[in-house]
C-alpha cells in the first residue's frame, strides 16, 4: 500500500508541474478549483484501473460495430473504405454513450455525487473532471480503433491531422455528453434517454470532424477544407464547453 | 398575466386568428398570381414560409423562456418555453411537410438531404426530444430546471448546425449544387419566379401569410399557457382536497 | 450550532416541510425521529446543503444557507442512508478520495489513522464491494468525519445493521458526541440510539410537533407520545424489542 501511494504521488507531482510550466505565476497545488478536478478525475481513474470496465466494454462494442458494417456493406473493400470515416465517427459516438453512461452511474450507484456535492468544491470542477476523465478513456478507444481501421481500410488514419481532428471532437462530443447523461442518469429511463438527446446535438461537431478527417486522407488534401473544418470543430468545442461549466450546477445541485 | 385576463383575451385573439388565417389562404389562392414555371403548386410556398418562420420565431421564444426560468425560477416561464416548444415542433412539421410537397414538383423528389432540409431534420429531432426528457422527470421543480438548460444547448448547436451547413456547402458546391440551389430562400426564390406587378403581388401574400402565422402563434401561446393554468389549479386544488381529508383524520 | 425557523419545504404544490423549528446547540446530540413521509430525509438534505429550502431559514454556525452553503460545507459530515462510498475502491482509497477533495493535509497518515480508529485498518486494500452493511457504514462514518467536521448528521445510520454492527455503532456515535461533534440524527427507528441522544424531537407532517429531553420519560411513556402525535401505531419490530 505504502509504495503504490509513493507512485501515485511522484505520478501526481509530475503531472502538477507540467500543469505549472504553461500558467508559472500560481503554485498550482494550492489552487482548490485544479486539486478538486484532479480528485476527481485520480479517482475516475483510479476506478478503471481496478475494473478495466469502461474502455474494455467500448472497445469490444466498436469492434462489434465495424464487423457488422463490414457484412452490412458486404465486405467490398471499396465500399467499406469510402464509408470509413463516417464508420469511425459513428462507432465513436455510440461506444461514447456507453462509456458516458458508464462514467456518471458510478456517481449515482450510491448516491456518491451527494458526497461530492457537501464538500467544499465548485460544481464547475466536476464537470470538468468527467470531461477530462471521460476524454481519455475515449482517447484510449481511439487508440485502438485507429489501429484497426489502418487494417481493416488499409486507409492513413495515422496521420497527424487526423488524430487533431479526432481529439478535438471527442472533446467536444464528451463536454456535451457528460452535461446530457448528468441529466438523463436523473430521469427514469436512465441510459436509454442518452443517445436520443445527445446525438441530435452533436451533429455541428461531426459533420465538420468526418469531413476534416476525410479530406486529410485523401491523395491531395486542400489546406483551407481542413483549417475551416477544424475550426468549426474547435469553435463548437468552445461554445459547448462554456454552456457546461455554465449550467452544470443547475444539472446536479436540486 | 391573470387567468381572468387570459379568459377575456383568449376569444378574441382566437378570431382574429381564424379571421387572418381565412383571409391569408384566400389570397394564397385568388389573389396571388399563378406562377410561370412552377404553375399552381407554388401556392404552397407561402404557407411554407409562413410556418417555418414562425417555427424560428417559437424556438427562440422557447429559449427567452428557458433562460428567464433559470434565472428567476417562476413557473410562468417553464410554461412559456413548454408551450413554445410544443407549438414550434408543429409549425416546423408543416412547414416540412409543405416543403416536400413542393419538393416533389420542384426537384422531383419528396426528400433529399439538402442542407435546409438537414437542419430541419436536426431541430426536428432535438426538440422531439425535449418531450423525452420532460416525459422522463416526475419532480417538477427538476423537470423545468433540466428542460431549461436543455432549449438552451438545443438552440446553441441549431444554431452551429446552421452555420456548420452553410459553410460545408460552400465548399461542397457540387453536392449540394444545381437545382436545389433554386429552391434557396424565400427572397431570392421570389425574384426568380416573376418580375414586376406579379412579385409585387407575391410579396404581399407571403408578407400577410406569415403575420397570419404569427397571429395564430400567440393565440395558441394564449390557450396553451392558460390550459397549464388551468392544469396546475386542478392539481393545486387536489392537493388541498388531500391534506384537507388527512387532517380530518387526525 | 444549528438554527432552523420556519423552514418550508414544497415539492410543486405539495408540501412536504410545513415551517420546522429546531436549534441544536454546540456539541448536543439530538434525534429527530418521525414515521415515512414525515419530511426527515428532506429536512436533512436541506441541512446538509444539498436541497434548497422554499421558505425560512437554515443557519449552521451562524452562516445562513444557502447563500453561504460554501462555508458551512467544509464544516459538516453526513452519513447518509446510502453509503456514498465507491464500491469499486479499496477502503484506503476511498478515505484518499476524499481528503484530496477536502485539500487536507498529511492525507495518507489521517486516512490511516481514520481506518484504525473504525477498525479497518487490516482491511484497507479491499474493494468495499466486498465489505459487509457494518464495516461499509464504519467506512461511512470514517469518511464523514475524516475532515474533521463541527456537525455530524445522520440519516438513518441503523438500516440494515445487525445487533453486533448496531452496538459497534453506538459506541462510535458516543465517541463521536463526546469528540464535542453536534449530532443530529434522523431515524424512523425508535429502539436505536435514541439513549445517546440529549433530546428527542417528533416529526410529524412536516412540523416538529414535540421535543422530549433524554431521561424526561421512560421508555414506553415515550413510545405512547410518540403514538398519539404521529398519529401511528409503533411498528411490530420496536415492540419486539422492548
């Protein structure tokens, strides 16, 4: 016990320094909105380092997903390869919603968010903590989903660009869904409500992400698609990342 | 505003709504030309313009309402953005359902996915959903607190979406190109279809269209924000029926 | 400590807390005891800040809430009827969770320290998905008093508890009461921890109808008040155990 909490210190410590080179005017350790969210977020962590169950669960269901598809667009390599893009957004997505599920049921399994809510923290912190937590397990899938349509599609999702545009949606994707499944966990259908009610809203950020993404694989990529593509990508990252830290005490105080 | 006031107002915006609706669907037919292309299918423009402005205005009202509830939590404004919601989703299922009317003549096809007809789909769905959402919350304090942030993240990515579309098509032009590009706009279409004395006609009919769309609007605001008046004092009354009853017990 | 005055509660139009008046002075222990539906449970989130009140007032050393809920919060531990512990973390690190969200300093040695005095400190490397009700309301008290809270509440801590996990409670509530923590507890139990306390208030449909002070009257005494006031016949369980 004594030496695993000796790692998660120096682990803590070199994360927190990093932090600190980009803003160097504040000791960032004393900052009670940054140690609140990285709380939260070690204990998010913390949690899928135990049970493996969040990123193992949207993996095999994208996998699934694209085996389907292959048969679904049977299996012509053409075919399946025009369509990967908008394949790679939507297994994203959709293994997005469980992993989204996933991450703020665990807050209400029993009642833990009360917990959270009676200590001295700003509400904005815990949004922002199951973003970021929320971000990389999405990122992780993403690893590994990048990998597989490179075989499967014989495609360069390996491209710098590509990977941008990827983490910058999935940012976007994530601010959005975790401000929605906070609601939807609160209802009576639970899970079920989330894609309904999240999907429709992330269609500005997909639109621009699939086709950044398609327009940097191609032989010759024109420069102005993606740097509009992006930025429409980045604009509404910033647009739903500020309505979230906005409105998400209004979503889990009553 | 009172529900007395409601009751007194209610009836005569109900007329004049009927009134300018009538008169509004007689000059679509007799007083406006008949287009030179299109023919007599054109007719169903200016109704299709009329509901899909309104459709706009709703959901901007639904978003007003939404941002006033939160900021002062009185009911009255729930109510508002409810009922606007409830009112929009209908005036934008018209207005789809006359554009694909249209459509068919037009482009030959009841659907296609055009930008315009893109969004629309999306708002459709978003603001379908925010009956899901309201459906699924038994506490009602809750249900108006989550609804409200929701119209306003809907009406944020309506709008992104918008923008998104439009510039995906100034760099898609051949997709979205051709013949649907007539179809742009309600202005721009107008000028296509006929010059001089007949636009001018044109102009009027559409112009009286959508102030009759937008009369009918508000009286049905009107009714369904009395018709929740109405739903919260029966629900008012029966909760002083039931404590009344359980102190008898007592 | 705590100041409650004419605290309403309404759910739409009905309503659930009807003007409750309570203080509980610094370091008492006091039970608020009322049949299901009586408003205990929302009167205790309103007290520990986590539901706004409609009308009235709540003080908590002073500070009104919840215009000042973020001064109280540092000063209140609350032990709820859920566990609020992460069933996927060990105990440690659940305790860890915690002291890193109350910034407190020296946070491994206090978790250490916070185990030991619960009796869990063999156990602090299991998922407390495996503890049993006892140990995970040890565990709940551990980590509702880890940052060392002037107020202490408590929302039905004897559910689901055994006679020895019971026993095991009392005796660290007394602890707890004699640290010089205030205490309010809730609970529709009228056999436990009902001696601990300084004084007992019946809560009757959303009004506190009467306050007894501990020894003021015997055991079945109070059982008949708290008959006729509640309106409610004691449950067969509480008869069995007198």
């Amino acid at each position: 016990m004594r030496h695993k909490q000796g790692g998660r210190s120096a682990w803590q410590t070199r994360r927190m320094n990093k932090l600190a080179q980009s803003t160097p005017s504040t000791s960032l350790r004393d900052n009670p909105f940054l140690t609140a969210v990285w709380a939260i977020v070690w204990k998010d962590l913390q949690i899928e380092k135990h049970t493996r169950q969040t990123v193992s669960v949207m993996v095999m269901f994208s996998l699934v997903t694209v085996v389907m598809f292959n048969f679904a667009l049977e299996t012509e390599l053409d075919a399946a390869r025009n369509v990967a893009t908008g394949l790679l957004w939507a297994t994203i997505l959709l293994a997005g919603t469980l992993g989204l599920n996933r991450s703020l049921a665990i807050e209400r399994e029993n009642q833990n968010i009360d917990a959270i809510l009676i200590a001295p923290i700003d509400r904005r912190a815990i949004y922002l903590a199951k973003v970021i937590s929320v971000t990389i397990f999405t990122l992780l899938l993403e690893l590994v989903l990048v990998f597989v349509f490179i075989i499967f599609f014989d495609k360069p999702f390996w491209r710098p660009i590509v990977l941008l545009v990827l983490f910058l949606g999935t940012v976007g994707y994530v601010a959005a869904g975790v401000l929605i499944t906070s609601m939807t966990m609160q209802t009576r259908s639970k899970e079920v409500l989330l894609p309904i009610l999240l999907l429709p809203l992330v269609l500005p950020l997909i639109l621009p992400a699939a086709t950044a993404v398609g327009e940097s694989m191609v032989v010759a990529p024109e420069a102005s698609i993606i740097r509009s593509m992006v930025s429409l990508v980045a604009a509404y990252d910033l647009a739903i990342l500020a309505s979230g830290l906005f409105t998400y005490h209004l979503v889990v105080e009553s | 505003m009172s529900l007395v006031k409601l009751n007194r107002w209610i009836p005569i915006l109900n007329i004049v709504a009927a009134v300018t609706l009538v008169v509004s669907l007689g000059m679509n037919f007799f007083y406006a030309p008949t287009e030179r292309t299109m023919g007599n299918v054109q007719r169903i423009f200016y109704f299709h313009v009329g509901s899909a402005w309104v459709g706009a205005v709703a959901f901007f009202v639904a978003l007003v309402g939404g941002a006033l509830y939160l900021r002062n939590k009185q009911r009255i404004w729930d109510t508002i953005a409810l009922s606007s919601v409830e009112i929009g989703l209908v005036f934008l299922t018209i207005a789809t359902a006359a554009g694909s009317v249209w459509g068919k003549p037009a482009w030959n096809t009841w659907w296609d996915w055009s930008p315009r007809l893109t969004l629309i789909t999306v708002a459709w769905l978003t603001y379908a959903a925010y009956f899901m959402l309201r459906g699924a919350i038994e506490e009602e304090d809750k249900r108006a607190r989550f609804a409200a942030v929701y119209v306003i993240v809907a009406f944020v990515t309506i709008i992104m979406t918008y923008i998104s579309i439009r510039i995906f098509r100034d760099i898609h032009p051949v997709v979205f190109g051709g013949t649907l590009e007539t179809a742009e706009g309600a202005s721009e279409g107008l000028q296509d279809f006929a010059p001089g004395l007949e636009s001018m006609k044109m102009g009027i009919t559409l112009t009286v269209n959508t102030v009759s769309f937008t009369i009918l609007y508000i009286a049905w605001m009107f009714n369904r924000i009395r018709l929740q008046y109405l739903m919260d004092s029966v629900d008012s009354l029966k909760m002083r029926v039931a404590t009344r009853l359980q102190g008898g017990k007592a | 400590m705590i100041q409650i005055s004419g605290l309403v509660k309404q759910y739409g139009f009905n309503p659930v807390l009807r003007g409750v008046n309570l203080h509980v002075s610094k370091g008492a222990f006091v039970t608020l005891v009322g049949p299901n539906g009586a408003g205990k449970s929302t009167l205790m989130r309103i007290v520990a800040t986590l539901l706004k009140p409609t009308a009235g007032e709540v003080k908590i050393g002073g500070w009104l809430m919840p215009q000042y809920s973020d001064r109280v919060r540092r000063h209140i531990g609350l032990v709820s009827h859920q566990t609020l512990l992460y069933g996927d973390l060990t105990a440690a690190e659940n305790l860890l969770f915690f002291a890193k969200l109350y910034r407190l300093d020296h946070s491994a040695d206090r978790v250490a320290q916070a185990l030991k005095r619960v009796g869990l400190a063999a156990r602090e490397r299991d998922a407390v998905r495996t503890f049993s009700r006892g140990m995970m309301q040890r565990l709940t008290i551990a980590r509702a008093t880890l940052h060392e809270p002037d107020v202490l509440l408590l929302d039905e801590p004897y559910t689901g508890l055994d006679q020895d996990a019971s026993a095991l409670l009392d005796s660290l509530l007394k602890r707890e009461s004699e640290n010089g923590r205030t205490i309010l507890m809730i609970t529709h139990d009228l056999v436990h921890g009902l001696n601990l306390c300084d004084r007992v208030a019946i809560l009757s449909r959303g009004k506190i109808v009467q306050e007894i002070a501990n020894g003021e009257v015997s055991g079945s005494e109070f059982l008949d008040i708290y008959a006729a006031q509640t309106g409610r016949t004691v449950g067969m369980a509480n008869k069995a155990h007198e």
